[in-house]
C-alpha cells in the first residue's frame, strides 16, 4: 500500500511539476514568477520521501518535459529539479542555512552545465549573443546621438559601457554564481511560506542581522587585492580567475556591511525602512556602495558588535 502511496503522490506531484512549467514557459507576465515555484514540488517530494526516490522523478520529469514542448524543456527540468531536490534534502536534515547554500551551488552547477550544453549541442553560446545585442544597441544610439549633435564626443561617452561588455565574458563564472545564489535566495522565501501551509515542519533561518562571515575571509580578499594589481594577460586563465574571485569576494564584503547595517538599525531600535534606505541608496549612489563594503571589511576585522551589544 505504501509502495501504491508513494507512486500515486509522485505522478500528482510531477503533474503539478509539468503545468507550472508550461505556465512558466508560455504564460506572458506570470511565467517569470512562476519560474520560482517550479523547485517547489521536488523540494516537497525530498522532504516526505528522500533522495533516492527524488532522483527518480528527476530522470521522470526530464523525460516528460519533453514530450510537453521542445527539446530544451529538459534543461529547465534538470536546473529547477536538481535544485529543488537538493534544498529539499537540507530542509529535511532540518538545516535552513544548508538548503541555501546547497541551492546556490545545484543551481549554479545547472547553469554552468547548461551553458557548456548549449555550446556543444546547439552551438549557442548565449553569453555571446547577449554581448553582441548590446554592442548593435550602443553603436544604433552612437548614430543618434551623432545625428542629432554632432559636436558631441561620442566615444568618449560609450568608453565605460563597452569597457564593461569587455568584462562581461570573463566574469562570466561570478554571473552564474549570482545568479545561483539569487535563484536559491528567490525559492527559499517562495518555499517556507508554502511548506509552513502544508503543515511541513521548517527550521527557521538566523535574522540577516545576525549573519557573520569567517574572519579568513578577509585575508583571501586582501590576497586577491593585492596579486590583481600585477599586470597579467587579460586572456590568461590566471587573469580570469582572479577577477572572479575577487568580485565574488567584494560581493561577500558587501553582504557582511549590509549585515551589519540592519544589525546596527536593529539593536538601536531605529525604523526597519532605514537599513531598506540604505541599501537602495548604495546601489543608486556608488559612494554609498564603496561605504558598504568598508563598513563589511571593518565588521569582520573588528568587533564592532560586541561593543554595540554592550552599550
């Protein structure tokens, strides 16, 4: 009877699976919302009946996606499912902060097999295309701008934004860390909610407040600091993982500052829409973001909170 339970529950679950994905994939304005809930019935499955089952409906809903669309279906079923199964996992070993971190690296792993799939077999590298858009944008309003001044010194205006399209490819291992950490972030606050309302006991994460990154981090970012000043070959693999290392390291500090910001905000007793303020300032004004990450250096050096905590 079990055994009948079990299969009856996974064919309703990879049902639920396959709609969502056809909603997420056609539906026009709901489909990117929908795209976040996709993990959520693998992560469901994991919790009631582990891993192995859960790979499973993994190889299942692979399969089944494609004959519900195009071929690419399975890429989508393969990034959602691997993630889902493996927050799913830490949220049954009742470790919020693991389901996080387990879901940054499945998803990450997904897009970067994804994307090496996508050169190989379809010979797309998505990157590239997305570079060259932007290029034929910059060069369309070149020639506007042109048109309608020219006097204006339109090099001089687009030197910054094509230097940065130049560092898109490189960082294009720190792009898909991002994004792996955002989509984990993203499908942890769809999850909870959902699973508290089915009942489905989950251990509650530490306040952002309270997040304290290892003190060694610091010297892996000052190390970094210092070897990328040394002139390298910009096509050298030494230069490319340096570069990422060092913006996936900032983007750490700039996480410890915001920490500290709402801590801060938190032990004062100050208004919850100031550390909000602060960090829409810090990415509209790039002062304010330079401040954030000497405010996470400072943090972790330091004991700052203590001495708050203290007074």
């Amino acid at each position: 009877m079990r055994k009948v339970h079990v299969i009856t529950e996974g064919a309703l679950i990879l049902a639920i699976f396959l709609v969502l994905m056809l909603f997420a994939l056609y539906a026009p304005i709901i489909g990117t919302i929908l795209h976040l809930v996709l993990p959520l019935p693998f992560i469901l499955f994991t919790i009631r009946h582990g891993i192995p089952l859960s790979i499973m409906m993994l190889i299942a809903g692979s399969i089944l996606s494609i004959l519900f669309g195009s071929a690419t279906n399975i890429l989508i079923a393969f990034i959602f499912g691997l993630s889902g199964l493996t927050m799913g996992y830490f949220y049954k070993r009742k470790s919020p902060m693991g389901a996080l971190i387990g879901g940054s690296l499945a998803y990450t792993f997904s897009f970067v097999i994804t994307y090496i799939g996508a050169i190989l077999f379809l010979k797309l590298d998505f990157i590239k295309v997305s570079i060259g858009l932007l290029e034929e944008s910059i060069e369309q309003s070149k020639s506007i701008i042109t048109a309608l001044d020219a006097n204006t010194n339109v090099e001089q205006q687009f030197e910054q934004m094509e230097k940065g399209l130049e560092l898109i490819h490189t960082l294009t291992p720190t792009i898909f860390v991002t994004l792996g950490i955002l989509f984990a972030l993203f499908s942890h606050l769809v999850a909870i909610p959902v699973l508290k309302r089915l009942k489905v006991e989950v251990s509650p994460l530490k306040p952002f407040r309270d997040l304290r990154l290892p003190i060694s981090l610091i010297w892996y970012y000052l190390i970094v600091s210092v070897l990328i000043m040394i002139k390298l070959d910009k096509d050298s693999f030494y230069f490319m993982a340096l570069i990422n290392l060092y913006y996936i390291l900032q983007f750490c500090v700039l996480i410890q500052g915001y920490s500290f910001i709402y801590y801060y905000s938190y032990k004062k007793g100050l208004s919850k829409a100031i550390p909000v303020i602060a960090v829409i300032a810090s990415f509209l004004l790039p002062i304010f973001l330079y401040l954030v990450r000497i405010l996470g250096i400072i943090d972790l050096c330091f004991p700052l909170r203590d001495k708050i905590t203290k007074k």
